[in-house]
C-alpha cells in the first residue's frame, strides 16, 4: 500500500513497527484520505530497526512533518522512543498482535514516564482511526477548510445514528 497523497504536503506521519500492523493502521490511512490530509507510511521498528527508528524521529520535524501516529504491537516501545527523539506531538495506537490481545501494547504504549508525552488511543483498528482524526482535529485549529469537513463529518454520524433508529426491528 502506497500513501494516497501524491503531491500533498506530508503533514502526517503514520509509522509501523511492522508491516503485520498495515490491516489496522490501514484505518488510519483512509481518514487521512477523506480529509484529504498528505501523510507518509513508514516500517521502521524500536526493537529491530532501532538506528532507523532515530533517523526517522530526528528528521521528521525537518520534513515538514507536523504529527506522528504510531502502530505497534507486543511490548510497544516505538511511540515512546520515537518521541522521545522529537518534538513533534506523537499518537500511539497498540496493536493486537500476540496472545495478551492488545493489552501489552496498551500499557507499553500508555504508560509512559513523565516527561516524553504519548497520546494513546485505543486498540485496533478503532484507535487507528481515531488517531488520524485527533490529528486531524490538531491539524484544523489552524485549517479552515479542514475544520468544516470535521464538522460535516460529525454531522453525518449524529445523521446515521437517526437513520439507524428509524429502522430499528426487533430481531
Ligand atoms: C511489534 O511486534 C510490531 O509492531 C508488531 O505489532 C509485532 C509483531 O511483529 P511481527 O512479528 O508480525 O513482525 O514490533
């Protein structure tokens, strides 16, 4: 999968410790998409890639890049170490990915010590998305355009939540 954002600026980044996150960071990819935000995928891994986690962290801002998600499962150090080498407002989303179902990815990425800032979002493919649409509330206090296709788009959830009254049926 290539980011769909050719030619945009990349505001976002969407990182991976591995590419067996794709299906869930996917989520996120696609929110970008419909708002329309320029991102950028990137595989590196705290553990395994440890020297191209850094070269990563500490060019992103360089980059032109203003926010960071994160994916990763099992003891999910890579949002953590990735922002403890920029600046940068980094979002973590744990990953289901070995027998603890996410809760090992949840607390590596949530508990971080004070002073190196993670946001953590929730596990799987709901905390991806919700990632990228944190980002993109981030990203419309200084966006206009953005901010009323964020305000359309909560607009049409409140509308489908009508919809789906409508057509209750008892099973
Ligand atoms: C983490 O280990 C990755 O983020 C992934 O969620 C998990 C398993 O990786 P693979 O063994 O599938 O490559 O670093």
């Amino acid at each position: 999968m290539k980011a769909k954002s050719a030619g945009k600026k990349i505001w976002v980044s969407v990182v991976m410790g591995s590419d067996s996150d794709l299906p869930v960071m996917t989520e996120a990819a696609k929110i970008l998409d419909e708002f329309g935000i320029g991102y950028e995928l990137v595989l590196t891994s705290a553990h395994r890639t440890p020297e191209r986690t850094t070269k990563f962290a500490k060019t992103a801002a360089g980059r032109g890049v203003k926010i960071i998600l994160v994916g990763a499962g099992a003891a999910a150090h890579l949002a953590g170490v990735i922002a403890s080498q920029t600046l940068l407002p980094v979002i973590g989303v744990p990953i289901d990915a070995t027998s603890l179902r996410g809760l090992d990815a949840l607390l590596s990425t949530v508990q971080m010590p004070g002073g190196i800032p993670v946001a953590t979002m929730a596990i799987g493919k709901a905390g991806a998305k919700n990632a990228a649409l944190f980002a993109a509330r981030a990203l419309a206090l200084e966006d206009k355009s953005l901010n009323a296709k964020l305000t359309a788009y909560v607009k049409k959830m409140a509308r489908d939540v009508e919809k789906k009254q409508q057509n209750l049926k008892v099973l």
